[in-house]
C-alpha cells in the first residue's frame, strides 16, 4: 500500500546539563520499517553531525547548546525538516547556530539533493542564482561581498508549494542578518522541474 503523509512523528531529547539540550525528531509506525529506519539514522547522524560542528577542539568551553527542529512540508509523499544547533563558548562574543535540512521522498525512498528536484541537464543552478540576485536587490539585502551564486549542493528545504533556499550565517550576509532565506514559487520553476518528482508534487492541484 502506498504511505499517505502525513507521518507520525515523536521527539526524543538528549540531555547533559540544564543548558545543554538536543531536540530531535523520529518517524515512527511506518509500514516500510527499512525506510523508517534509514530516514531516523538520517535524522540521527545529522543531528550529530551538528554537535560535532558546534563542539570542534573545544568542548570543554561550551557552556550553552540547544537543538531543535521544523517540519517544513509533511504532505504528498514528501518529509522536508529543519534541524538547528545553537552553541555558546565561554567567552565568545555571541552563540553560534547551524541549520540543516532534510528533505525525504517516500515515493522514491530515498534523501532529496537539490539536483533532484529538476530535469536532468536543466541549468537550476543559473536559475535559481538569477531568481535569488532579483530578491536581494528587491529586498535590499545588504551582502559581505559580490552574490556570484548558488553551489549545486545549496541549502534548502520545502514548503508546500515553494521552494526555499538559504545560507548559513556569515555565508553572504552578516551575522546581525540572520539567516537569508529565499522562497522561490514552484511555479517560477515548471518549465525545469521533474514534473513526476518530488518538487513537481508539490506543483499538482488536486
């Protein structure tokens, strides 16, 4: 039987200390238990992934950590989350946060790269480049340096019928910015998206 969406999802919590906490979530109760265990060791080795990130030489110095987590889209098929770290050393001028996303399609049952999600030979990298350089003049957003573009492995996540690209903090913009994120309209996209893919469901009407 096909998996209908949304999944159930539990939260565990890690401990070590009244300032040092990490929040993650599981899939639970699938009937695909071998899919249900790779999106968990997923979720897991990320959100590891992280801590070893934040924590470096350093982790005598940490005085602060918590991590979290956003369900972005849970609908037709596809599982797309956030999960963040914030970290504070002894001494640092401020905390530092990372955030990663998942992206998961249980049609294809597999973890979505952004290549994925257009035609094989499409230029998305060009177009969401230009896309993401219209927003940032129409947004004003001040930049560290010249946007020359997005990587092919850019940050991003989905929700519902959009597309959202992001950077980490420093990346292009300053830390007093936060994070910049640009959503970008599954119907900016169409004439190079995989129409049967996991961005293209998002497109369908029905």
């Amino acid at each position: 039987m096909p998996i209908i969406l949304p999944v159930e999802i539990k939260q565990f919590i890690v401990r070590d200390g009244p300032k040092k906490e990490v929040i993650y979530p599981q899939v639970v109760n699938l009937r695909n238990q071998q899919l249900e265990r790779y999106i968990n060791q997923t979720i897991v080795q990320q959100t590891q992934k992280l801590i070893d990130t934040q924590v470096g030489d350093m982790p005598s110095t940490v005085s602060e950590m918590l991590g979290t987590f956003e369900m972005k889209n849970n609908q037709r098929t596809v599982l797309s989350l956030n999960l963040s770290n914030y970290t504070y050393h002894e001494h640092a001028a401020h905390g530092m946060t990372y955030i990663k996303s998942l992206t998961f399609d249980f049609q294809k049952e597999t973890l979505v790269q952004l290549k994925d999600l257009f035609k094989p030979g499409s230029d998305y990298i060009k177009r969401l480049t230009t896309l993401i350089q219209e927003q940032i003049k129409k947004r004003d957003i001040f930049l560290l340096g010249d946007f020359t573009g997005i990587k092919p492995d850019q940050d991003f996540y989905i929700a519902d019928k959009t597309l959202v690209i992001y950077f980490q903090l420093y990346d292009i913009t300053p830390y007093a910015f936060g994070f910049p994120i640009f959503p970008i309209s599954v119907y900016e996209l169409m004439d190079i998206l995989d129409e049967s893919g996991t961005l293209g469901r998002m497109a369908e009407n029905n």
